[in-house]
C-alpha cells in the first residue's frame, strides 16, 4: 500500500491537513497561542488592505480607510475580514507542495513565490471588489463568494502543476534510489 506514491501523497495529504485542523483548533482557545495566531492574522490583514488601498490610489481612485474597510469616494466599500486574508489557501498550497516528491532546494524558492502570488491576487481581489462596490455594489457579495475564489484556486491548481510537471518533477532513477 504505503509502495503506491499516489497512496504515499495521499496519506502526507491527509496527514498534513489534519496537523492544520487540529492546530487551528488548538491556537484558537489555547491562551498562550491565541495572541500569536491574532498577530499573525492582523499582520496579514494589515498587509492586504493598505497594499489594496495603495494600489487603488495609484490607479487614481480617492481611497478611504476605516479599520479594515476600504472605500472609494461615497461607495459602501468592502470590509476585509479575518477569512478574507487567505490562510487557509496559503497553507493548502504549502501543503501540496510540501507532500509532493521533489528536491528541497527548489521547494525553498518555489513554496514562497506561490505564496506571494496568492498575497498579490488577494490584494488584486481586494482591490477590484472595492471598486465594483463603486460602481455595481450588488455584485460584491457574488464576486466576493464565488468569482474570485475560483481564480484563486485555479492560480493554486496551476502553480501545483508547474511543480508537478516541471519544476519538481524527478527522474525516475532518483525515486528508486530513495526506495
């Protein structure tokens, strides 16, 4: 069983993905934890809606902060939220990469620039939302839910199959030396 590496991926797939369950879990009610985990999220938060406004206002929209929502001119503007910042997609792409067979070294520039991507598309979804809450605000809640998440997951998809057929991939001596 354990032989198959479709079986082997699987099991460090499933693994891995229970490790970030249960220790999402664990940080949010342990109180020692808890204030880390905030940080991070506020680190992240903060990241997302001052790069969107940024961007915005380099595209020449008059851009208003109140907290973590972002406003052009008069419109409803969006609210950025702790599920807005994209952990989860964050460590999901982390995760395939980390469980898929390939050379460590490549794994240490890749897993990041596939994180950065995803911060960068986050902060272009940010940033394209607040401008459709300008100008067709009952699009967003549609947009928010379904469009954008989708592009992220096919940016995520895609970037796992550049590891997978390119930039990971081994030759097949290399594996059965490792066996």
């Amino acid at each position: 069983m354990l032989k198959n590496p479709l079986n082997v991926f699987l099991l460090k797939g499933f693994l891995v993905m229970g490790f970030w369950t249960m220790l999402t879990e664990f940080i949010a009610i342990h109180p020692v934890f808890k204030p880390i985990w905030t940080g991070l999220n506020n680190f992240l938060l903060t990241i997302i809606v001052n790069s969107s406004a940024f961007l915005l206002k380099i595209v020449g929209y008059s851009v208003t902060l109140n907290g973590a929502i972002i406003r052009i001119d008069d419109s409803p503007g969006v609210h950025v939220g702790p599920a807005c910042i994209g952990i989860g997609m964050l460590y999901g792409f982390f995760a395939l990469i980390f469980v898929y067979p390939g050379d460590s070294k490549k794994k240490l520039w890749f897993t990041p620039l596939g994180l950065m991507g995803i911060m960068i598309l986050n902060i272009l979804r940010v940033s394209v939302l607040a401008v459709n809450s300008l100008y067709n605000p009952a699009n967003v809640d549609f947009n928010h839910k379904y469009i954008f998440n989708v592009l992220v997951y096919i940016f995520i998809f895609i970037m796992w199959i550049i590891w997978v057929g390119y930039i990971g991939k081994t030759p097949a001596n290399s594996v059965e030396k490792e066996n």
